[in-house]
C-alpha cells in the first residue's frame, strides 16, 4: 500500500503518514497556519511505494501552492 509522509527537512522528524495525499496536503495548511510562511521551507511530502522505497513528490512553495489548491478544491 502506498503511503504519504510528511518531514521536517530542519529536524529529520516524520510528521506523519497518510493513506492520501490530501490528508497530507491539510497538515502542510495547518503547520504553516500555525507556524508561519517560513516554516514551509522545511517541509517536504514524499511517497513510500509497496517495497518501502520513498520518494519526495514535493517541498517548498510548490508544496505549499498545492496544498492550497487542494484546500481550496475539498472545501465545502
């Protein structure tokens, strides 16, 4: 199963994981909320497959403008 992570590049911490990257991309609003702009630097989602590879899908303002988005579009 195919699972999301969220790291805090600045600690090396997992944040957490998520079965979607939408659960995901609602933590990313919710530390940046809390924390400030700055602290999306340090953010970054990644992917682990079905053999535990992990990949980072995205980090930064691209993490950011599409966690917005995605905010934005599961709004209701």
């Amino acid at each position: 199963m195919t699972m999301y992570e969220l790291w805090d590049r600045s600690t090396g911490n997992r944040l957490g994981a998520f079965q979607t990257p939408v659960d995901a991309l609602q933590i990313v609003c919710e530390i940046v909320e809390k924390e400030g702009d700055a602290s999306i630097d340090n953010l970054v989602l990644g992917m682990e497959d079905e053999t535990g590879a992990s990949m980072p899908l995205m980090e930064g303002a691209e993490l950011l403008k599409q966690a917005k988005r995605t905010r934005l579009a599961t709004a209701g």
